[in-house]
C-alpha cells in the first residue's frame, strides 16, 4: 500500500504541468483537468517547475518569487525580488 501511494505521488509531480486559469489569468498547476495547485500565481519559472528531479517551482506571488512543492505549500516563501535563486 505504501509503495502504491510512493508510487502515486511521484507520478502527479512530473505529470504536473504549468495552466493559466481562463478566469483568474493567474497560474497553477493541473493533473489531467484537476487542479492540484489553484491558479493564484502571477508567473512561474518555466526552467524551474516541477519535471523529472524536481520537485517543486519557483513562482511568483504578489510580485515577489517563491518556490512551492508539489500541493502547493512554500519550500520559500515569495519574498525575493527576483526569480534568481
């Protein structure tokens, strides 16, 4: 069962995939047409969003750059000027 749930997990970050929300124009990131992490970041890091051996994505939020695991949840939080990190 814990294999599964391993398993599971690593297969939602890299199917993850960057989305522009029709209403918001902000940015989140979709599992097929679920949202996993709501649309409320201005822009992202194309380099640095989730893929194979990444684990999380730099965003922007509030003007200010972060970087945000799989569900959401700051490994940084946005207060960099600058997407550099």
């Amino acid at each position: 069962m814990t294999l599964c749930l391993l398993a599971f997990a690593i297969a939602s970050v890299s199917a993850q995939k960057a989305e522009r929300s029709v209403k918001t124009g902000k940015w989140g990131f979709m599992v097929g047409s679920t949202w996993v992490v709501q649309p409320i970041y201005e822009n992202y890091d194309q380099q640095n969003a989730f893929g194979p051996g990444r684990k999380f994505a730099v965003v922007q939020y509030q003007g200010k750059w972060g970087a945000i695991d799989a569900t959401g949840k700051y490994y940084t939080k946005p207060v960099f000027e600058t997407k550099a990190m």
